[in-house]
C-alpha cells in the first residue's frame, strides 16, 4: 500500500508540473499573440497613416480635426484592444475630457499603454501629447505620428541651446493649441507604480502660456507589466485602469505655476491610493 501511495503520489506530482508548464506557455502565446497582432497593425496602420491620412489631411486643411480625431481613435483601439480580446487583460475605458481648446490633461506613466489611454479620454477627437524626441525616429506608426500631430518634443540630453529652443516650441505650442494638450509629469515611468518626482519644466511653461482647464487623472495596474518579460508571462492578470481625480482652473498665467503643480502631484497621490484603498498620511 505504501509503494502504490508513493507511486500515485509521483505521477501526481509529474502532472501537476506538466499542467503547470502547460498552463505558463499558454499565457506566454498569448501575450505573444497580443503583441504580435499589435505590431502587424502599426505596421501597416503606417504606411495607411503615410499614404492616405497625411495626404488627405495635407488636401484638406478643413478636415484635419476631424480625420486626425477618428484615426487617432481608431489607433488608441488598435494599441490596447488586442490585449484585450488575445492577451486576456482587463483594461477599463478611461474618463472623458472635451476636445476643445484650453483643456489640459495630466496624468501620470506607468507604462506605454498610458499614451492610448489618455487618447481614448478626449471625446471624440485628439490630444497634442508632450513626447520625447528619441521617438521621432524608427518606431513604427508612432514616429511619423509624432510629425503628423505636430507633437512638441522634449529631450533630457539636449545641450541648453537646444533644450531652451524645445521649450520656447512647448510653449508656442501650448498657446495656440486649438485642441487638448496632454503630459505626463514624471518624464518617465514609474518602477513601482507609484507618482514619481515630477520634472516640471515643461508643465512649467505650458502653465505660463495660457489659461487652462485641468484635467487630472490617474492610471494604475499598468506598471507590472512595463517589461516584456513580464507583459509575456502574466497579460491575462492585468487590470488596468484610468481614473479621474479633479478638474482644475488654472486662470491667471502670471502666477508661479509651482504651488499649483504641488497641488497637482499631492491630488495624484491621493487619487492613486484611493485606486489602491490604500490610506494617505
């Protein structure tokens, strides 16, 4: 009785790791198969955006708004949909802002996937997105995006000279825009989650330039699956989430932008801990 309990015991155990094994590589295909229908599709959503969008656009000044707003939709769905649907994600439709002129989206990074996320919160149409300039070349999709958009660029490891004429741009940029502009504070994202240290120089000038209505939001469930390792092996566990915290009215230009980006970043903290039911001292 005792060999045959053993012997019972050691094929349990054989199967439990054979089912284990099974069951990891299953979810690796199918964050495999995620990322791979995404990559297809920005690939040849390129060369559409390339050859009919820009030009279209280019022919008819009168459409930019809205033919930029439904592909831009339309992209958002095409970078975040397919984690759904082949990854087995849970990714909650963010909030809704106005896509009008004078709104002011931040939100803070904890992954790529907060980019079509804080697309798909303006309503129907596009936000200006303020975007590193190392993107500007040979991603996919993404880096004619920026140039067709007009996205203004930052760049960290620019000489002064360069870096003051990228922020005099952000600010021209950020007065005369005609539709939503969107940053994300922290300038990179976050290791564990949580509201990292702002860089507020270009939040600084974007304040200075104009009156604003300010949408602040929070996303959060994004951060653990930053890495490609980790996106691969646990897709299915995600759940991801955008929330709004406050809107704010930033009227008078003149003022010094610090106290109210302290605020900001305190209501962000706040916001994410509430995400988390975790208390705030």
């Amino acid at each position: 009785m005792s060999a045959e309990l053993v012997s019972v015991s050691g094929v349990l155990h054989i199967n439990r790791k054979r089912f284990l094994f099974l069951e990891t590589t299953h979810l690796k295909l199918r964050g495999v198969v995620s990322l791979l229908a995404v990559t297809l599709g920005m690939v040849l959503c390129d060369l559409v955006q390339r050859f009919l969008i820009g030009p279209l656009v280019w022919l008819i000044p009168s459409s930019r708004k809205r033919v930029l707003g439904a592909w831009m939709q339309a992209m958002a769905w095409l970078t975040s949909r397919p984690m759904v649907f082949l990854g087995g994600a849970s990714i909650a439709p963010p909030p809704q802002v106005p896509f009008e002129s004078g709104v002011l989206i931040i939100m803070n990074h904890q992954s790529l996937l907060d980019i079509p996320m804080v697309c798909t919160s303006v309503r129907g149409g596009y936000p200006l997105i303020v975007t590193r300039k190392r993107y500007r070349r040979w991603i996919p999709l993404i880096s004619h995006m920026i140039r067709l958009y007009q996205y203004p660029v930052v760049d960290p490891t620019a000489n002064r000279r360069d870096a003051l004429g990228m922020t005099d741009n952000l600010s021209e940029v950020a007065r005369t825009a005609e539709v939503p502009v969107a940053i994300f504070p922290e300038g990179t994202r976050t290791k564990d989650g949580n509201i990292g240290r702002f860089k507020k120089a270009g939040l600084r000038r974007i304040l200075q330039a104009r009156a604003w209505k300010v949408y602040v939001l929070v996303g959060d469930g994004f951060w653990k699956y930053a890495k490609f390792k980790n996106f691969l092996s646990g897709i299915n566990k995600m759940n991801g989430e955008v929330a709004f915290v406050s809107e704010l009215e930033w009227n008078d230009p003149t003022l010094d932008p610090d106290p109210f980006i302290g605020e900001v970043r305190k209501q962000m903290v706040a916001g994410l801990a509430q995400m988390r039911g975790e208390s705030v001292a």
